[in-house]
C-alpha cells in the first residue's frame, strides 16, 4: 500500500505564502543591489530539472518554493529592477501582486456572469473607467480584458470584419468578395502578422506603411496604398495606429489617420498597449489627441501600468460587435441574466481567469492622481536622461514625447563596435539592461525606456557611467 499523501493543505497556505512574502525581501531591501541580467547556458536548467524533478518522490513543500524561487531569480532577467531599461515590462506594485494572489486563492470563474458576480461586475466598472479615459462614451463602448495585447489585437481585427461583414461569422472569409486589407505601418506592432495568420485573412492582408519624420505612419503614403489596393480590387478594411511604438515610443498621427479612416470607410484601430498609459495624466492626454475617434483601442495594463502580466484590455465604440463575433450557444453554460454581459459568449476566451483585479487594486490603493504622478514621473525620468545623455556625448536620435529614448555614440559609427554588441556587453555586466534597436533611415541605436516607476535619477547615472565604460 502506498504511504498515505502528505499535501499541505489550507491550514498550511499562511506559511507558504509566509515563504513566498520572504522571497520579497530584495525588493524590500535593496533593490538596487541584484544584478538585472541573466546569462545562463540552457543545459544548466535542464541538467538541474533532469536531476532534481523526475517526479519520483514527493518533495516538502518549503524546500519546493525556495528552490523554484531560486531559479527564478537567479535565472531570469530581472525585470522588475529600477535599472531595467527594456521592453515595456514594468516592476509590479505590491498591491497587484497581492491582488494576484487574491486571485488564485478564490479562482473565480468569470466565462460565465453568474458564477463570478463580483469579479464581473469589478472588472464591468474598470473597463467603462478606462473608457472614458479614452473619450469613449461609456454606456455605449464594451471592452474587456485580455491576455495582452496580442489578444487585443486580435479581438479588435475581428470586431472590424464582423461589423463589416455580418455574414462573416456565419460563412468565414469565403462568403468575402476579396482579399481584406489591414494597413499598419512599418514601425508598428508585428502583433498583427500573427493575428493575419490566426483570423485566416493571412499575412498577405498586411499593408506595411512607411513611416515618415520621427517614425510616425505617413498620411499620404497610406493614401497611395488604399487607394492602389481598392484600384486592385482589394477590401480596404482597417487602419491599424500605433501610439507608443516598441521601437521608439512615437505616437501615429491619430486626427489625421481617424479623418483617412472615415472618409474611406475603414476602421480605426488604435494599438496603444503601452502609450495608453499617457491617457492617465493630465499633461500628456494630448500626446493622444484624436484617440477618442477609434473604432477600436488596444491597452495594455501589464505595461505602463506597473501591474503583472496579463492583463490586456480591449475596447470597441460599437455595442454589441463582440457578441455578434464571439455568441455561442452551450448547453452546459448557466444562463444569461437580462442587463449582465456573458464574457465567454463576447470574448475569445471562454475560461477567464480575473484579471482585472490587479488593475482594480493598483488604481484604488493609489487613486487616479497617484497613478498619473507614477506616469509623469517615469516621462520626467526619460526626459532627464536625454539631458544626460546629451551632456556625456552621447546623441539622442529621437526626441519621443514618451519615456522611450533611442541614441547612439560617434564612436559606434562605421567603427567595428555596434550598439547591438554594445548594449549586450553592458547587460552581461548586469547593473543594468539595454537593449539595441534598428530604425528606418538611421540604422541600429541604442534604446532605453523608462519602464519601472522606481527608475529614479541615480539609476539614470549607473546607465550612462554603464554605457561609456564599455564604450570602445
Ligand atoms: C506589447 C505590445 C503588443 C503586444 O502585447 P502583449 O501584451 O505582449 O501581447 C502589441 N502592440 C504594442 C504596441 C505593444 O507595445
């Protein structure tokens, strides 16, 4: 007879989380003291995982969590550090990851409205919140939330060609009379050429647009190419406008780009996973003027917003596109309640984990003003390090409104270094991360962004101090 299982069990759960708020001290102590990169050769993972979890044995829970943990730091960049100047992943409020872990202790169930009131209902209120932060009229926009933006995007590429196609979810692209066109520009999310392939339209359907001065989609070149397309008998279908740009953080022309749209019958997409953040603050809505015209808007609440992955949200002007896409009729769903809204018969995901409530935490624990200083002061941190970054010799290629900041050095120019090889060796030193991008018409720069809200000036001095010493 086997031994009898010994599993923790609720009793148990305040001492393993004990252990897992203990795992919290180098956030607590000494932020600045761990090293942000990680260098580790794949088969020392998988040596150790052959070696120590074959599953034979039980293993006590307490060794279990400290040894995860371990890996975890130790093997990962880290990118909830101050000095990690990388790709839109923000250090996570501590609220949220209480909220997280909130979470997972309840698993509530919201596909369907019934089994999960509260969490429906607390993620109902957030989302018409950040609807009317967008300038869209709240009892009438829908959204929800996402995985990410990925999903978003995905999700909102859909509610254009249903609300253009009504046959489309009954018949499939087939009942189409052409080829549907999806205009994006060069600089733009490559999200969309995954969501091309999985919406069956194909990567074909993706019109790259170039981008003009400061890498923002050129208004007559998107002109020139529906008007080409339609010459070609296409289906001009969406105009996708990046607001905040992976590469370098710039904003599409959004009046211009809404006008291009509605004279031409298209839809407007704003994909604003990360710059969505500036629609938070008082002094740099602007930067997004025009975003209130969209069809639709992606945001990302795992980005700018400093709480963990995933949390996407997605917003559409018209009602009732998402249930036309994504109803369903299953037997074993309980049924629907007048005035509630059915997230798995209005989403692509049918189980949904509650992924508002780290989003709901963060923004109540701090107000809607102590999350707009936490915005401004990430920006004021970006336009601080374009200063020093000037002043050490440094040229900043690209004045961003947003906390991205893109520059290079004379010495990297034609010389056997790149900023590619350049910002690896900086990271293999492990004080801080950067990364290297290439831009239309100026090559491969350096970037940095100011992606935690504890990023303070000091951590913008180790940067530049960083970057001379392995400048060669
Ligand atoms: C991050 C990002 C995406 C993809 O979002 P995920 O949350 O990573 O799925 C899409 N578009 C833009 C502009 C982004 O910054």
């Amino acid at each position: 007879m086997a031994a009898p299982l010994a599993l923790t069990t609720p009793a148990d759960l305040p001492r393993l989380l004990t252990r897992v708020a203990d795992e919290s001290r180098r956030l607590r102590e000494s932020p600045r003291e761990s090293r942000v990169g990680c260098e580790v050769d794949p088969a020392k993972i998988r040596r150790l995982l052959a070696r120590r979890y074959d599953f034979a044995a039980p293993m006590a829970a307490d060794a279990l969590i400290a040894d995860v943990a371990r890996m975890l730091g130790d093997w990962s960049v880290d990118v909830t550090h101050p000095r990690y100047f990388g790709l839109f992943n923000p250090s996570v409020r501590p609220i949220s990851v209480a909220a997280d872990a909130l979470v997972a202790l309840y698993n509530p169930q919201l596909a369907a409205w019934s089994h999960a009131p509260a969490a429906n209902e607390i993620e109902r209120h957030l989302v018409g919140w950040f609807a009317a932060r967008i300038g869209f009229d709240p009892a009438e926009a829908e959204g929800h939330f996402t995985s990410g933006g990925q999903e978003a995007n995905h999700t909102a590429v859909i509610a254009a060609l249903v609300h253009r196609f009504p046959e489309l979810p009954d018949h499939g692209l087939r009942s189409l009379p052409g080829q549907p066109v999806i205009y994006l520009s060069e600089e733009g999310h490559r999200s969309l050429e995954k969501v091309a392939v999985a919406t069956g339209l194909g990567r074909a359907a993706l019109r790259t647009i170039p981008t003009g001065d400061d890498f923002r989609l050129d208004p007559s070149a998107l002109e020139r190419a529906i008007a080409e397309d339609r010459r070609a008998g296409q289906l001009p279908l969406l105009v996708v406008a990046t607001a905040g740009t992976t590469a370098s953080g710039s904003v599409d022309p959004l009046p211009e780009l809404a006008a291009i749209a509605r004279r031409e019958e298209l839809w407007l997409h704003v994909d604003a996973a990360w710059g969505g953040g500036a629609l938070l603050s008082r002094t740099q809505r602007h930067l997004l003027a025009g975003v209130e015209q969209a069809d639709s808007v992606t945001w990302d609440a795992h980005k700018w917003l400093s709480v963990p992955m995933g949390a996407g949200m997605v917003f559409c002007r018209h009602p009732g596109v998402f249930d036309r896409a994504f109803s369903s009729a299953a037997g074993y769903m309980p049924g629907h309640r007048q005035g509630t809204v059915e997230p798995h018969a209005s989403s692509l995901q049918w189980s949904r984990r509650f992924i508002g409530l780290k989003v709901f935490m963060a923004l109540a624990e701090a107000g809607a003003e102590g999350i707009e200083q936490l915005i401004d002061h990430q920006t004021a941190m970006g336009e601080l390090l374009r200063e020093r970054l000037r002043a050490a010799g440094f040229e900043v290629v690209h004045d961003a409104p947003l906390p991205v900041v893109c520059f290079t050095h004379r010495r990297l120019e034609g010389g056997a270094d790149t900023p590619g090889r350049l910002a690896k060796r900086v990271a293999q030193a492990g004080k801080v991360w950067l990364s290297a991008v290439t831009l239309p018409r100026v090559g491969q720069t350096l970037r940095a962004c100011i992606t935690s809200y504890r990023t303070e000036p000091e951590d913008l001095d180790t940067l530049v101090a960083e970057v001379l010493r392995e400048l060669r």
